[in-house]
C-alpha cells in the first residue's frame, strides 16, 4: 500500500514537472520570438528617415545641406503648416536671449524646389496679415474690452425686497 502511494506521489510529480518544463519552454520561445520582431521593427524604423518637424540635430544627421531662416513670433503655426503641406523636413528653434523670442527655421537644402513654393506661400500668407492689421479694424480683443466697459459702467438694478403686513 506504500508502495503505491509513494510511486504515485512520484509519478505525480514528475508529471508537474514536465508541465511547468513544457510552460517554462513555450514562454521562452514566445519572448525570443516578441524581442526578434521588436528587433526588426527598431531597425527598419531606424532606416527610415523622419519627415515633417524634427530636431536639429536629426536634420543635420540626415547628411544633406541645411538652410536656415528666422521667422517671427505670430507665423510659427503657418509655416508649420505650409511646411507640412509640401513635405519639407525642418526644425525649429527659439533663442530666450532676446527680449521678444527670436524664432529660426532650419530646413533641408536639397528640397529647393519645395522650399521656394514653402518661402512664396508664408511671404504671401505674412503680407496678407499685415495689410488685415494696417487696416482700422479694432481687433475683436479690442471690441470685447470696449463692451465689457460699457456694460461695467451701467447702472445695475437693485432689487427693493419690501415686507407688506399681511391681515
């Protein structure tokens, strides 16, 4: 009778043991297998440039010339735009040395012919706002603070709360 109890104490046992060997085995092969396929798609994402914004320093790694403008402060948000559009790479930097922040644009050299259609567009869309602000139109900032002004200076009505006796 002990016999039998101890050999099937380890038969079960050594039935545990293969599972939890088996288990151990499966694991390991799915995780090479996951850290392979990590591997790839780090390489083939590395070999790809990268488009659009991006630092300095990746703009110039890409080993192609690179040119320089500076913009002011209310036309970032065009060129980032214009630039998009026409899938010029570019970086944009700010120097907080100076008292209004000066902005400069890095782009590639060897999009010239993206970069001129880029330059004409923002010129054009920069002159179109200048002339809307040459213009005397009060700005709607301006309008909001003259209304808020009235308003502020109108009489306000105080309610009158009167207690009659009632009989």
């Amino acid at each position: 009778m002990e016999e039998e109890v101890s050999k099937k104490t380890v038969n079960l046992a050594w039935q545990t043991t293969k599972v939890t060997v088996r288990g151990v085995y499966r694991y390991l092969k799915r995780y090479s297998e996951e850290r392979a396929k990590l591997i790839k798609d780090f390489v083939k994402k590395k070999d790809s440039p990268i488009k659009g914004k991006q630092t300095v320093k990746q703009l110039v790694g890409q080993g192609q010339g690179v040119s320089s403008m500076e913009i002011g402060d209310s036309g970032i948000r065009d060129f980032k735009r214009i630039a998009n559009k026409y899938g010029v790479d570019f970086a944009i930097t700010k120097d907080n040395t100076l008292d209004p922040p000066k902005y400069t644009v890095f782009f590639k050299a060897k999009d010239a012919d993206a970069i001129t259609s880029v330059l004409k567009e923002y010129a054009a869309k920069q002159t179109k706002r200048k002339k809307s602000m040459e213009k005397d139109r009060p700005s709607i900032l301006q309008k909001l603070k003259k209304f808020k002004e009235l308003v502020a200076n109108l009489p306000h009505k105080t309610k009158e709360k009167i207690k009659e006796p009632e009989r």
